[in-house]
C-alpha cells in the first residue's frame, strides 16, 4: 500500500476520530455534570467523585472503540473481499468454457 494512501487514510480517520471524541467527552460531560452539579458549581465531594469519572473514562472509551471498531472491521472486509474473490470466481468460471486447443 503506497505511503500517501496510508497518510490520506490516517487524515480521514483521525477527522471521524476527533468528532466521535468530542461528541463522546461533550456527552459524558453533560450526564455528569447534571448529576453532580449542584448551583451551577461542583462542590465538596461532588469534585472528587467527578476527577475520579474523568479518570476512568478514557480507557473505557478506548475499549467501547476498539470493539466497535472490530465490529465494522468483521462486516466491511469480507464483503470488499467478497466482491473481488466474487469476480476473480467468475473469471475462472469464464476460463472453463473456453474451449481448448
């Protein structure tokens, strides 16, 4: 795979990436704070409670990712794979019929 492929791949992942980020952290954010804010600010324990959420976030995120991602890796390949071994098939089907000399 040329080099330029794979940075072109890399610029359009990391654009989908940023955006599912910045919905998830601004979601979480939004529960969160909902359920530990109180008069507009965080206050005593309700701090802690939130540094420890935050903390604990990322790595979650990280693996509701990375399964996601596996999930759509297990439909998207065979069926692009599937369309070329699809061709390559009839191709050896059309070479059957050629009659040999």
């Amino acid at each position: 795979m040329p080099l330029t492929a794979v940075l072109d791949l890399a610029e359009r992942l990391r654009g989908h990436v940023d955006a599912a980020a910045q919905d998830l952290a601004g979601t979480v954010t939004r529960q969160v704070l909902a359920a530990h804010v109180q008069d507009g600010l965080l206050q005593g324990q309700d701090i802690a409670a939130v540094a420890e959420i935050t903390r604990r976030i990322r790595p979650l995120a990280q693996t509701a990712v990375d399964a996601l991602l596996a999930q759509a890796m297990s439909r998207y390949v065979p069926e692009a794979l599937g369309d070329h071994f699809a061709r390559v098939l009839d191709h050896l089907e059309a070479e059957k019929t050629v009659p040999v000399r």
